[in-house]
C-alpha cells in the first residue's frame, strides 16, 4: 500500500470516473485502474463497485476512503512541518470566498498580497457557505472567508473584520428623510433582498425579525447582486440594505441614498475559516495579517459600537 494509490483512490471517489480522476492526478487511465487493482487485490477487497454508472464506493470502500483521506491529509502535513521549519511562504493555496464579499474586498488585498508573498500560487473560488464549509470538510479547500458565526464542528473561524450594514433609500421611500436610522424602523416588506442561498441576505432577515413581533413571508423582489437591488431601488420598488465596503463603489450621485443606522451599528462578522486538521499554517497566518490590516484602514466605522450577530449571541 503506498500513499500514491491511496491518491489515486481518493481521485476515483471523487470524479466517479477513472478516465477524469486519472486526468486528475496526471497519470494514464490504465495506470491510474492498474494501481487501485493491485491495492484491492492485496487488501483482498472491492473499493468499488465498476458496475454501477457513474461508480459507486463498496461499503468497505467508504470506510476505505475516510482512512485514506486521513493518511494522504498527514502526509502532506509533514511537508508543511518542514515549510514552516524553513519560514518557506510559498505553493499552492485554495481558498473559497461567499459571493457577497469577493467583489469588494479581492481588489483590496489580493494585489498586495502577491507583491509581498510571491510564491504563493493562490487558486480562489466564489463559492456559497454550504459548499464552502463541504469543501473545507473534504480538504478541497484550504481555507475560505465567509460571513460568521457559523460554529461548525472542525472548522476555524478567525475573524478578519466588522462591516456594518448601510441602509440605500431613495427619494421616494418612507425613510428617505430619517437622519438616524434604528433597526425597528426596518420593515421586509418593502426591502429588496438578494436571492436564496446568499448569507447577506439571512443576516438583513434575522436583523428585521429582531425587531418585529409578526413577518410577513412574501418579499416584493429578489436579486442575485447589489448592483441590481440598487437599480431597482432607484426604479422606486423599495430599500435595501449594502455591506459597508459595497458602498465604496455606489456612484457620487446615488451617495445621498445612504442612510447609516444609529449607536450600536447593526455589523456582520467576516472571518478566515480552515479546518481544524488544516495544513499551510504560516499562509493562513499572513493572509489574515494582509487582509485584516487592509480592510481596518477602509472601514472608518472601526471606531463606532457596532453589534454583530456574534456579540448578539454571547450577550444573551
């Protein structure tokens, strides 16, 4: 048994196909079948079932593959051992980022992070939360920057900043000549929201229940970006609520729409996640330290109270 077959296990579990999982791993197909059949003829089992289509893991196969997950992730980490020994910064790193944050904060840091840390190759996906969090799981990621709290078992969450909510009104919106804005004034029904599956949009639903004793469940319009609600906003079918650092990007002539909320400020936390069992330490420690110190010098409410869903939670 070598930890190249178990590789080579690991790709076929993953693609349900030995031709894509030897395109993988950068070997031949025969090579790839050849490998995984002397590892099933010694152990003197089946890992997978070839009659099914696509290919299906035996039931010993599963347990196999959670083993063999293991034994791959602890080898590599040995590698990472001696890169942190030497102070190397460098190879390959996969990070995930929600939707709701890659656009605005990417262009902050990623620039200066290349300059300073060159050999680091980062692969960078916009993925949502739930597979984010699978991928962190099955160590297809190494770490990721999602909305937080989160508190799933085996993953980190380190956060990075507090981005308070910004209210977008227009003219002819009931709120339009509120100076100060408090969370009971929001009302859903006539908020634009993004559409499911976006974290944000979770976020500004739980802020509004905080506040109102009945709900109603019909939304007037959805969106999948903040540019649109925008759009619509200005059409005049209602508010919306920005993360602060989207506001950077709101035209000069649409910046009088912009209502800030009174003391404490309504925030969502950002964080770096990885998890527990991660590897690549050393760059998950000088990504926080780039982004962290970036993002405070943009966010000019870093010396206002502001509440997060986090502190919500450990005040009560």
């Amino acid at each position: 048994m070598t930890i190249t077959q178990l590789k080579y296990v690991l790709a076929v579990a993953e693609n349900k196909n030995f031709t894509k999982a030897a395109e993988r791993v950068f070997v031949t197909q025969p090579t790839l079948s050849m490998q995984i059949q002397k590892l099933e003829d010694e152990l003197d089992i089946l890992i997978f079932d070839r009659g099914k289509k696509p290919i299906e893991l035996t039931e010993i196969g599963k347990k196999i593959v959670d083993q063999a997950r293991n034994i791959v992730n602890e080898s590599n980490r040995i590698t990472d051992i001696v890169d942190q020994q030497k102070g190397f910064i460098g190879g390959q790193f996969k990070i995930g980022v929600i939707p709701t944050v890659m656009p605005t904060l990417l262009p902050m840091f990623l620039k200066t992070f290349i300059k300073k840390y060159p050999k680091v190759k980062l692969k960078i996906e916009e993925l949502p939360t739930e597979t984010i969090l699978a991928k962190l799981e099955d160590g297809h990621l190494d770490a990721a920057i999602a909305a937080t709290p989160l508190q799933v078992d085996q993953i980190i969450e380190r956060p990075l900043y507090y981005e308070p909510f910004v209210a977008y009104i227009p003219e002819n919106h009931r709120l339009y000549g509120r100076k100060d804005l408090k969370n009971s004034d929001l009302d859903l029904n006539d908020m634009l929201l993004l559409e499911d599956g976006h974290c944000f949009r979770d976020g500004v639903i739980n802020l509004c229940k905080a506040y109102r004793k009945e709900m109603d469940d019909h939304f007037s319009l959805e969106s999948g970006s903040f540019e649109t609600l925008i759009k619509l906003a200005n059409e005049g079918l209602g508010m919306t609520l920005l993360p602060y650092l989207q506001t950077l990007e709101v035209k000069e002539i649409e910046k009088r729409y912009l209502h800030h909320f009174e003391k404490p400020v309504p925030a969502r936390e950002v964080s770096l996640l990885y998890h527990k069992s991660g590897l690549k330490i050393q760059i998950i420690e000088v990504l926080k330290t780039t982004i962290a110190g970036i993002v405070k010098g943009a966010i000019t409410f870093q010396n206002v109270d502001i509440i997060s869903p986090r502190m919500e939670k450990n005040k009560n």
